[in-house]
C-alpha cells in the first residue's frame, strides 16, 4: 500500500497540483495587476517630470521678461520725471537708477540663459541696454549744467528709441516663451495620453496573456479536479467505484427498493487463487487480469447497474429491479466468460482464471447495506468451499450451487 511503502497517493498527489496551480494563478492576477500599475505610475510620473522639466525653461523666461519690461518701463518713467521735475541727479537719483539696471541685468541674464527662440533679438536687447547705458551719462551732465530742456530733447531723441526697441524685443521673448510654455504643455499632455495609451496596450495584452494562461490552468485544474473526483468515486486500475462510493450507492439502491417495492440483488465475486497469480508472474500480471475482469464484468452489466471493487480480488455488483433468478443468471454469465477467457499477461504468456460469486437478494427485513453484502458474502464464500469456480446463493438451502464445466477449479 502506498501509505505504507511511504509514496504519496495519487489523490495526494492532484491535491497538492491543485493547490500549487490555484496559487499560481492568484500570482500571476496579482503579478500582473502590480506590474501594469507599476509600470503606470512610473511612466505617468516621467512623463510629468519631462514636462515640468521642459516647462521651467519658457516659464522662467516668461517671467523674467515681464520683470525686465516693468523694470524698462520703471526706469523710463522715473528718467522723465526727474527731468520734468529739473532736479540734478544727486545720490539718492544715482541710487535708484542704479538698482533698476542691477534689476533689469539679473532678469536679462535669466533671458540670455534659458531663451530657446531667436538669439539675435535677446542680443538687440543687449546691444540698446548697452545704447542706453551711453546716452545715460549726458543725459546726467546736461541736468547737473542747469540743462533740463536739453537734457529731455536728449532723452526723446536718443534715449527713447533704444528703450522702444527693448520693449519690442522684450514682447516678442515674452510671446515666445508663453507659446513655448503652452506648447511644452500640450506635448506633454500628449506624451501621457500616448503613455497611457501604451500602458492601456499593454496591460490589454498582458490580461490577454493573463487569460490564456489562466484558462490553460483552469482547464488544468478542472481535469485535476475531475481526476481527483474519480480517483475519489472510482477504483482506477478496474473503472469499478470504489469500497466508500459503492457502498454509499447501495444504501440508496436499497431505500429507493423499499420505497418502490421493486428487487434488488447483489453479487460478491473473488478470483480463485489470485495471490497464487500475484506470487507466481508478478504484481504487472495481477493488474492486467484485474483489468480485463472489470472489462468482462462491465460488458454483462446494464447502464443502471453497479461494479464496485471492494479490495484486492474481490469485486461485486448492484443489480436493481433485478430478482435472484436474474441475478443467478448475470451471476452464471460473468462466471462462464472469466473462466473461457485466456488473460493475456505478457506478449507471449496467456492464463487462466476462474471466479466465485455469491448471491443474494433483498427482502422484507432487510434495512441495510451492510446486511445485504454479509449475505452475498456468505454465499460467496461457500462457493469457495464448495470447490470454486461456482455461483452460489444465499440462503444456503436456496438454489443450487452452479459449476463451470471443463473449466479447472
């Protein structure tokens, strides 16, 4: 017995297949469930990183620009007012031109840096600051000589286009740089609409995978647990239900035989000398002969019918609305055909055996299985006594025991 010799059995053996197949579904659902959203975040986080990264640049030139305009524009306005005003250019004056230029110089380096559009305007811009910068000093002096009307004819004359020009120029790296803002942002709106489409790509095949996979492992564990069912229900190596499963359909064969009146007879069977068989040409011969007896007993049984194996050698049948006459007969039929068959056991070695069958019937008082197969094995039994190869009935003054003829005990 496998328990014994230390091998798992069979059924063992599908149970721990399923489990492991079971498992390994659940891994893979949840392997690639975790992979996709993996792979989401990770390309959906890039994508926005690339897109915050490329929009810093326009974004840093956009705002520098609107700096530096209101810085132009501030310094303009403060130049003109001290000139209106005909004050001379003190310290506190110097000091405040002096902090616009050191502002409208940082916002242009920011401009010169990060600008990504047409170089020779941010070099204009550089070229009427420097402009600006020159026409500043007579500007100064003319104030301080007591000159404010020339020094304004020299502010409108020459200071005042190079300020137009810069704020022309400054427009255009603020239009710029807003358009290439925008553009950066629809680009990157794109790219995470062409992530998520990939990823969608993705994860639609990779369920597709998923499915394939998990129907090949379903159809896998459907046949284990159609395996695991018959190897539960039925003996493999005959196709007769085993001890459990046949006894279990008796007990409702007998409750329904009560309910509806109609009989019901059962057969026990042994192969004579079996062990002998086992002993004498090796286990692979007794499971062939065990084979080809089921095989035998399955061509004489009916579809409402029952063979089961009750252990080693013996076997037996259920046979419902039958008598004991039929049942002496199907008895004597299966007993003639064992005994006529030659049992092929190798491609060159054929034996012969022969089977002893008792019978018994249903009847008023009987209530159980149990009772049912201790009378058929009584019967059987005093077949084996009587000399074998013989069909026997219970009780032991009922029918004569049948024998095969010319067939050896």
């Amino acid at each position: 017995m496998e328990w014994w010799t230390g091998k798992p059995s069979a059924m063992t053996d599908n149970r721990t297949q399923l489990r492991r197949l079971l498992i390994l579904e659940v891994c893979l659902a949840f392997g690639g469930i975790t992979l996709v959203s993996c792979l989401y975040f990770q390309v959906i986080g890039r994508q926005q990183e690339i897109t915050e990264e490329l929009f810093q640049h326009p974004f840093a030139v956009s705002n520098a620009g609107l700096e530096f305009r209101s810085d132009v524009l501030e310094l303009r306005k403060y130049m003109l007012e001290t000139i209106l005003s005909r004050k001379e250019l003190g310290d506190a004056e110097l000091a405040k031109i002096a902090l616009l230029e050191d502002h409208l110089d940082r916002h242009f380096e920011v401009i010169r840096r990060e600008f990504l559009g047409d170089r020779a305007r941010v070099n204009d811009i550089k070229r009427e600051m420097d402009t600006w910068k020159r026409i500043r000093e007579p500007i100064k002096a003319r104030l301080n000589a007591g000159n404010p009307d020339g020094a304004l004819v020299l502010a409108m004359q020459q200071a005042s286009p190079p300020i137009e020009q810069i704020l022309v120029d400054t427009d255009y790296v603020i239009s710029f740089a807003q358009s290439m803002g925008l553009r950066f942002v629809e680009e990157g709106r794109a790219r995470v609409i062409q992530a998520r489409l990939f990823l969608i790509l993705l994860a639609s095949l990779s369920m597709a995978g998923y499915f394939l996979l998990a129907n090949k492992l379903r159809q896998r564990i459907y046949q284990l647990y159609d395996r695991e069912e018959y190897n539960a229900t039925f003996d493999e190596l005959s196709g007769a239900y085993n001890r459990r499963s046949f006894v279990r359909l008796g007990e409702g064969e007998i409750k329904r035989s009560r309910r509806h009146g109609h009989p019901l007879s059962l057969l026990m069977m042994d192969l004579d000398h079996f062990k002998t068989v086992n002993d004498a040409h090796g286990h692979d011969a007794g499971d062939s002969v065990l084979r080809q007896f089921g095989s035998i007993c399955h061509q004489n049984l009916r579809e409402e019918d029952f063979l089961g194996r009750m252990g080693g050698e013996e076997f037996a049948i259920l046979l419902p609305y039958t008598d004991s006459p039929g049942a002496l007969e199907v008895a004597e039929r299966i007993r003639k055909d064992v005994a006529e068959r030659d049992y092929m056991v190798t491609k060159e070695k054929y034996l012969n055996v022969t089977v002893s069958i008792g019978v018994a019937c249903i009847d008023g008082g009987m209530t159980t299985m149990e009772t049912l197969m201790k009378r058929a094995d009584e019967a059987m039994y005093r077949a084996k006594h009587g000399g074998r190869n013989l069909v026997t009935a219970w009780p032991a003054d009922g029918d004569e025991a049948k024998r095969g003829e010319n067939v050896a005990c």
